[in-house]
C-alpha cells in the first residue's frame, strides 16, 4: 500500500492535545520499532514514537500529524482503509501487509501489523507496527504493490476452502473476511463443476453472479491448484474480474436482439422461439396453442394525419395495454407497423380466446390523448390454432393474417378464426390486386353518381361522384373492397386523381345541357397530404373548363387530427381556388365540433348510423344539426333508405339527405337520362 507524505495543511492540533496524545502513548515511545496511529477517518497521523517519525522523514509529532494523507491518496488506498476500519469494528480483525510509504517522495518499503484502536472519542483507528523489508528485489516491491492496487480480486484459499489471503478488492467484495469458496460460489451445482474441474486439471473457470456489499455483480471466476509459500500446504489460487459492464452490455445487445426497440415488447425472433417450446408443453400436456394476429383497425389514418411521431405513441400505448390484457402465462409481441401478435396455450382453448378478446377489444378501443385529440383505433383479431390449422408458425401465421382480414372484412373490430375458404379468399384477392395494378390504363373504372337532395322538396342540390371498377371477369367490384386495396399498392391518389378529372368534365357536361349541379368528389388522406395535391385540383377544373365554385371536395374527420398548421393551410387554399369543402361521415372515430370552427367547412354530412340508428345516435344527430344551424354550415342526412328516417330527419330541419331512398349510385347515361324528369333540378 502506498502513503505519501505532503506539505502540511492547516488542521492542527493544538499544544494540549499534542500533550494528551504523547501522555496516552508513552509506553510506546521506547519502542525500537516505528509504531504510528492512524486516524482513518481524518486521514491523518495521529500519533508517532520517535523511530516513526524517523520514517515518515518529519521533524517533530506536530509537523507530521499536519500532514493531510488524503490530498494525494489514490482511491484504492481509500477504500482498503475503510476496509480495514470496517473490519476491526465487527470482528477485532488483524492484517499483516506491507506497505510503501513516500516521506519527501522517497519510498520506504515496510511489513507493517494492523490493527484496530478507539481514540478517546470512540472512533476506530488503525494502529500501525512496521518492521523494514530488509533486501528485497525490486521486482518483489513492485508485484506485491501491484497485487495491493490491482481490481482484479486475489484470493488464496486453504485446502478447507477457507481464506488464508485476500487482497484490498477481494476483501472489498465479501461481506465477511473469513467467507469461504463454496459460499462465495453459492450454487452446489457450479461448485462442483469448479471442483471437479480441478481435480481433474488442476484449473477451472466460472462466470457467475455474487452478491457484494455494493450489489448483486457479475465475476468471472478463474481458480488454481497450488502451494501456500508459507506452509506448504496444497492451496487453490482464485482470481475474479468483475465482468459486470460486458454482462449488462450483452444482457442489452440480447434484449434488443429479441425485443422491439419502440415498445419494448418481444419481436419476432423471440415469438418464434416461445412457440417452439409452447408447443412442445402444448404436446405434453393435451392442450391446444392459438396465435391471434391483431391489426389497428385505422392506424394509417393516425400516421396519415397526426404524423408518425403520433403514431409511434399511439403503437407504445396499445403495446402496454396489450400486455396488461393477457393472462401472466400469454405472451404478445409486436410483429411489425401496428400489428402484434399473442400466444395462447390452453385446455380450453375457446372460451379462454372469447375472455382474452373482450379484455382487449375494451383495452384498444379506449381513446388516447394525442396532440389534444382523442384518438381512437381498435382491434380487428385473427385466430389460428395449433394443430388444427397448421403445425409450423408459418403456417399458423399465414391463416391467423388470413383470419384478420376476414375480421376487417366482417366490419373490423371483432375477432375470426380461420378455415379453409379463407385461403382461397387471399388467392383471390393477391390476384385482384395484380389486375387492380392495370385497371386504370385499361380504363376499367368508371365514376357513378348518387344525388343529395333538398329534404323538403327533393330537389337535386348536388351530385357524388363514386368511382366503380367494372372487372372483365368479375362484374362490379365494390369500393368497399377495392378501395382498400387501392391504399395499400399506392394506386389511391392516381385513381383520386382521375375521379376529379372525370366529375369536372362531367359538370360541364351536365351544366351544358341545362342542369348546373355541384358534384362532389371524395379525397383520400394520401391526396389530402400530397405536396401537389393543389396544383393537381388546379389542372383538372381548369382543362375540364370547370367553374371551381360548382365543384365540391369531401374529407373525412380523420384528416383533420391534430393541430397541424399544414391541415390549415391546404384546406384554407383549397377554399382560396374556389371549391367548397365537405366533412363526410361526421361522427365515427374522431368526433371533434372544434373542427367546424378551426377549418373553412362548407357542408357537414352526418354518418348513416346516425339517421338509421337508435334514439341516443339520433338525439347525437340533434345536437349536430344544433350546431350546423348556428354555425350556418349545410346539414346533410346520409344512408336515408326508408320514409320513416326521412321523416325523421325532414322533423329535424336538416336541409338535406342522401340515400337509396332517392336513388342508388348510377352510372352517368343512367343518371344523365333522368335529369329531365326531374323538373326541379336547378338550371
């Protein structure tokens, strides 16, 4: 152990503690041999004869008791001193080392006797009784310092397993210094491994966790046969490195390795690896395993709209209500974009899965607070089981994303289980959308018309241009299905594109022949948030000939989340070309009445389920036309298929309606040919 000897400081005792210090010591006085008393506390000499003033090279007891040891001490050197002080309190603990000290920055090595000493005060002290090395090699002087300062835990046991040396960091790393090798191993089983590895040949290595007084660390544990130099005896050599940072550096690179860095839920690899063994158990046990592939029933509008700062918020949210919903012994993994899945093992399979989608239909459909909006997704869940629908995850992976999009099919937000049509449903619909890909160039679309009327006097206040696909093979495909499509392949905004073309020239078409209708046209997120999306809209009215205040453009709610000035700013300049603006399907997912005051909306149009639903929908709907009037936007009915909901809405002064009960969606010659007999159509 190193000590130097600075310049004195400041703190200095006075003559008459000098003098009690000297009277208490006395009889150590005539001591041949250095003998000092070290305030381990204060860092400092407290007392020294007169051959240990000789040592430390000072000139009197009260120049070497202002010395500061702790200005130039090194950090180990502080930590075995607190060591030792611990150990003399809890056992009257004794060491023998040897130590170099620096008085004038001359080292003087020395075997000194350790051991402990209240002072007056009741603090622990360390009394210190040196002897000279003599001759020894340099190289001695430097190892045994080496051994002393070193990290690396140094400790020599007896043929007993009990301690006979132990250095500063070994001794820093046990609770008690007289802990023995099979409990500093801890686990019978390693221990044995240890043993036997050196019985066998003469080494053995483990990495294992001990506990410590400054926590629960990793070491690395390499142990040797060999002699005690003092002895003879047989004696094993054990050294530990502290592996703590390297473990907790791969405990992290394999956390991430198996977890999704957003959520922090298990990722793929981890999935595949739990279904192994789930199986396995499933196997040994008679029970069956599902996996359930969940989808977020509109998350791309949250992307679309919110952005994808939102978005990921929204996927952390839903993963943790995902995890708080599955039973303990379930596991859910995130599998990519807003879609995760969930392991499930059990006897009784079907009502477990029934418990398990209620508890998570009410966890993802409760809305989450995001840039001052509610927002609002749920779950639409597909179910595949083992073994009945496949015995290999892919499999089972493939018919659980087939049975989701059955649930999306069904109307989202409920939970299918795959069968076998379902695979021919996908087969269908990969090929569908191959010929979607050339249905525009081959001009396979075709815009229909559905009329919004005057509730009153059914007059035709406007037109809806719907775009249709007539397939060579399959007749009429319903938007319902093909639109969806459109979404994913990135056709969306060319075929919105064409839709707006097609509705202006059509309005030039009808105005010429006497009928001056506004025709509206439907506009996807993808349009609404395209960088061209204005000069686009510019060049079809204007090469159609069309006069933009008798063209129409819908949005929906789910565009307008957030407070994103750029919403703001393309509907503002949208209004500044001349074309009105619409909110359509006004109350699903994201009902907000401060978007009618934030943005330059014309016409509101109240979802059907409004107007065809119960009486709390309708008292819902009054509340809308309510503001609509004060607000003087233009109310429209949606989905009026029968007299009675017409009535209804007719009673509530909701100016206009549009629905099946006026006509269908028809193809323009259809639509064009019964204009005439519709003598109020504004001309």
């Amino acid at each position: 152990m190193q000590l130097y000897a600075p310049a004195p400081s400041r703190h200095e005792p006075d003559a008459v503690q000098l003098a009690e210090r000297v009277a208490r010591y006395a009889a150590l006085e005539w001591l041949s041999q250095p003998v000092w008393v070290f305030d381990i506390d204060h860092k400092r000499v407290h007392w020294a004869n007169t051959a240990a003033l000789s040592v430390w090279n000072a000139p009197s007891l009260q120049a070497l008791c202002l010395r500061d040891m702790g200005a130039d001490m090194s950090e180990s050197v502080a930590q075995r001193l607190a060591q030792y002080q611990s150990d003399f309190v809890a056992s009257d603990a004794r060491f023998n080392e040897q130590w170099t000290l620096y008085p004038e920055g001359v080292p003087v090595s020395l075997n000194v006797r350790l051991s402990g000493h209240r002072l007056p005060d009741g603090r622990m002290c360390m009394l210190c009784e040196a002897e000279p090395v003599g001759g020894v090699a340099p190289e001695s002087l430097r190892s045994v310092e080496a051994l002393l300062h070193t990290a690396v835990m140094i400790t020599l046991y007896g043929q007993d397993g009990r301690p006979l040396y132990r250095n500063p960091a070994a001794r820093s790393a046990v609770f008690q210094p007289d802990e023995r090798l099979e409990d500093r191993v801890g686990d019978p089983t390693a221990y044995a491994a240890l043993s036997a590895s050196l019985a066998n040949h003469g080494v053995g290595t483990l990495t294992l966790s001990v506990q410590t007084p400054t926590g629960n660390r990793w070491h690395e544990l390499a142990a040797r046969r060999c002699r005690d130099a003092v002895t003879g005896q047989d004696a094993l050599l054990v050294s530990e490195a502290d592996i703590s940072a390297i473990k907790h550096t791969e405990e992290r690179a394999n956390f991430q390795a198996l977890h999704d860095s957003l959520t922090g839920l298990p990722n793929r690899t981890h999935f595949m690896q739990r279904f192994a063994w789930a199986v396995s158990e499933a196997r040994a046990m008679g029970h069956e395993v599902a996996l359930l592939f969940i989808d977020l029933d509109h998350f791309k509008d949250v992307n679309d709209t919110l952005g994808h700062a939102a978005g990921d918020h929204l996927l952390v949210t839903m993963a943790q209500r995902l995890r708080h919903a599955k039973r303990s012994a379930d596991m859910v993994a995130r599998w990519g974009g807003d879609e995760f899945l969930v392991l499930v093992m059990s006897a009784d399979i079907r009502n477990d899965l029934s418990a398990l989608h209620e508890r998570i239909a009410a966890a993802v459909a409760t809305p989450v607070r995001i840039a001052d909006v509610d927002v609002r997704v749920t779950p639409s869940v597909g179910v595949a089981l083992y073994p009945r629908d496949g015995e290999t995850i892919d499999i089972l992976l493939r018919n659980a994303d087939l049975a989701m999009y059955a649930a999306k099919a069904q109307g989202r937000d409920t939970m299918a289980f795959f069968d076998e049509h379902m695979a021919q449903t996908v087969r269908s619909r990969t090929e569908l959308e191959a010929e979607l890909r050339q249905a525009l160039d081959r001009q396979q679309f075709e815009v229909y018309y559905q009329p919004r009327v005057d509730a009153a006097t059914n007059t035709i206040m406007a037109v809806e241009a719907l775009v249709r696909w007539n397939h060579p093979r399959l007749g009429l495909v319903s938007p319902d299905y093909f639109i969806p499509l459109c979404e994913t392949t990135g056709l969306i905004r060319p075929l919105g594109l064409w839709v707006f073309a097609q509705a202006a020239q059509q309005q030039v078409a009808w105005a010429a022949l006497g009928f001056d209708m506004v025709v509206s046209v439907n506009l996807s997120a993808r349009q609404f948030m395209h960088p061209d999306l204005l000069a686009d809209l510019t060049q079809a009215f204007r090469q159609a000939g069309a006069d933009p205040t008798r063209l129409e453009v819908e949005i929906t709610e789910s565009m307008l989340l957030g407070n994103d000035a750029r919403q703001l700013e393309v509907l503002h300049s949208i209004a500044a070309l001349g074309l009105s603006i619409a909110l359509d399907d006004f109350g699903t997912g994201y009902s907000n009445l401060a978007y009618l005051q934030r943005f330059p909306i014309h016409t509101l149009k109240i979802d059907k389920t409004f107007i065809q639903g119960s009486d709390a929908n309708r008292s819902l709907a009054e509340l809308i036309v309510s503001l609509c009037k004060l607000m003087k936007l233009t109310a429209v009915a949606e989905g009026v298929e029968t007299q009675e909901q017409l009535d209804w809405v007719v009673a509530q002064g909701i100016p206009q309606y549009q629905g099946y009960l006026y006509a269908r969606p028809l193809p323009v010659a259809q639509f064009t040919a019964m204009l005439p007999s519709c003598p109020s159509v504004p001309v």
